[in-house]
C-alpha cells in the first residue's frame, strides 16, 4: 500500500525548508532566475507572434462578440463590397453678375463689339467713352445673354469702327492734356442692369499709349477713393440720363417709322390721297389721266411734315408706286 506515514510527512516538511532554502541561495537562486526569466521571455515572444490560422474573414456580414475582435497584436481582414466616397474639392460655382469685355471685330472696318461671358444676362447695356459719356454712348442693347457670343454695339443704329473710337480718344486725350492732366488711361463704363438689380456698372479702361491697336484692359487700381467715389456718382447719374435719352430717342423713332408706314401704306397717305385727287380729276373731265402733285401740295393735304414726305415718297420711287417728273419738285402717283 503506497502513502505517507506520519513519520514520512515530517521528513518532508523538514525537507521542503531546507530546500527552497537552498534554490534561493547561491548558485542555485541565480540558476533558478535564469530559468524564470527565460520562460517568460519565450512566452512574450509567442504573443508578439501573429498565428498563421488567426485571421478572421467576413465577407457582407456584421462581425459581433469575436474572439479575435480584441487584444493587442490581432490582425482582421473584413471583405465588403466596395463603396466609392468622393472626397474631391467641387469646382467652383460661378457667381452672379455679369462680366464684359470689348474688342474689335479682326477683319473689316473692325466693329466694336462686346461679350457677356458672366453669370446671368444683362439688360439695357450701354457703353460709355469716356466713362462719364461726354463723347459716346452706345445704343442700348436690351438683352446681352451671357453666352460668350460677341454682339455688335451700334450708335444711333449704325455700327462702330475701330477709326471712330480713335477720333473719341484723341478728342478725350486732347481736352485732358489742355487741363493739364497727365493721360495714361481712357476709362470706359458699361452701365446695364439684370433681373434682380438696377444700375449695375462695370469698369474697363483703354491704356494709353495705344501700341498695337486700341485694346480694352481691366482698370488698374485708383490713386484716389474720394475721387474714384465722385467719379461713380457723376457716371450713375450719366447713365441715368443716357437711358433715358436712348428711351426717348427710341420711342421717337418707332413713332416715325409708323407715320411712313402709314404714308407709304395703299390705303393711306400719299396714294390714298393721290387716287382721290385724281378720282375727283376724272369726274370732272370725263377721262383718265396722272396729276403731278408737289410736295407742298402733299404737306398740306396730308398734314405731314415735309421731310417725312420727302422720305416717303422716295420710298414710293424704290417700290415703283411714284415717279419723279420732268417738272422740278412735281411727282406722279400711281395706285397699282
């Protein structure tokens, strides 16, 4: 029978003192340190290590409570399907407003033309050279799209060449050295408003002195704000009464081209007056015949004034409804 007598369990209790005694004394306690520090190196270094089978797949799925999920040293490899972020910078959006530019047409008599290359049309553009429109003012454009197409300007409904501007900044150039002012540039202003604001205006400038052709440019910065300040106020008001000039001088004209219209039309006007006056002619002679009219005798009849007469009878010539005479100032009308 295999046991431990009660002799034998005093022998080992005297034995177990004596012996840790001696592993922590001398040589036997630094053996025995080495030992205890080798294993708990060994045993580090296998934590550090990744395990070949410790990698945790899961392909569209929710990973919870993992084994792996936690701890230092653990590598997961989690497949998904992909999902594009675009992280770019959007491009910037243009602002509203309007941006011009003017220049010549490169071939030709070279026409003033101007581009609206901003962010919204513009309405009842107007050119002014110099800036506070002493010498030119453009006809109103009424709408400009903002489309980088280039659009004639006109005046007083004609185009505008490259000489005539040249004549405009001589005349600017000359009343400015007369003053005693030192030219380096030709401020151009381009007044216009858009659906949302009136009296808008932008700024170019003509540099001087011309070399290479008359070329628009960005103005450069004002010596003066006080000066720039009154300048805006003198060219507001300019404006003001620029538009409402070319409103005035528009109306004018639609009401003269309706009056010709009305004095050319074969129901109205001149031949209406004519085939009455020769109706009445016939009555009384008994027989067909043209009466030469004069303009006077037209002006008195039909209460118009001479020169619209005038105009609309050479456009009566052009159309083959009257003929002038061999008798100075007389004209014949006919009715077919």
């Amino acid at each position: 029978m295999n046991g431990f007598t009660g002799g034998d369990r005093i022998s080992i209790m005297h034995v177990i003192p004596s012996t840790l005694a001696w592993l922590f004394d001398g040589v036997g306690g630094a053996a025995l340190l080495a030992l205890i520090g080798f294993l708990v190196n060994r045993f580090r270094s296998k934590e550090k290590r990744t395990p070949a089978g410790a990698a945790l797949t899961a392909q569209g799925a929710k990973v919870e409570n993992s084994p792996v999920a936690s701890g230092s040293g653990i590598t997961q490899t989690i497949n998904s399907p992909t999902t594009t972020v675009n992280l770019s910078v959007p491009a910037p959006t243009v602002e509203r407003g309007c941006d011009f530019w003017l220049s010549f047409h490169p071939s030709g008599s070279r026409a003033l033309m101007i581009q609206n290359s901003g962010g919204e049309p513009a309405f009842d553009v107007v050119v002014h050279i110099p800036a506070d429109g002493s010498d030119f003012n453009s006809d109103v454009i009424h709408r400009l799209p903002n489309n980088h197409h280039w659009v004639t300007v006109g005046l007083n409904g004609n185009f505008v060449y490259v000489e005539a501007i040249r004549k405009i900044l001589a005349g600017a150039v000359y009343q400015a050295t007369g003053n005693g002012d030192d030219v380096k540039a030709i401020p151009v202003l381009i007044t216009y408003r858009t659906r949302n604001q009136q009296s808008c205006t932008f700024h170019l400038e003509i540099r001087l002195p011309l070399r290479g052709g008359i070329l628009f440019a960005l103005p450069q910065k004002s010596e003066s704000a006080n000066s720039t300040d009154e300048l805006e106020t003198r060219l507001t008001q300019a404006r003001l009464e620029e538009v409402n000039a070319q409103t005035k001088r528009r109306e004018a004209q639609e009401q003269h081209d309706e009056r010709i219209r009305l004095l050319t039309a074969p129901d109205s006007g001149i031949r209406a007056f004519a085939k009455q006056k020769m109706q009445q002619a016939q009555a009384r002679m008994g027989a067909n015949m043209l009466i030469p009219f004069t303009v006077e005798e037209l002006v008195s009849g039909l209460g118009a004034p001479q020169s619209e007469v005038e105009e609309a009878l050479e456009m009566l010539k052009w159309r083959g409804h009257a003929k002038r005479t061999s008798l100075p100032g007389r004209w014949v009308i006919f009715d077919s």
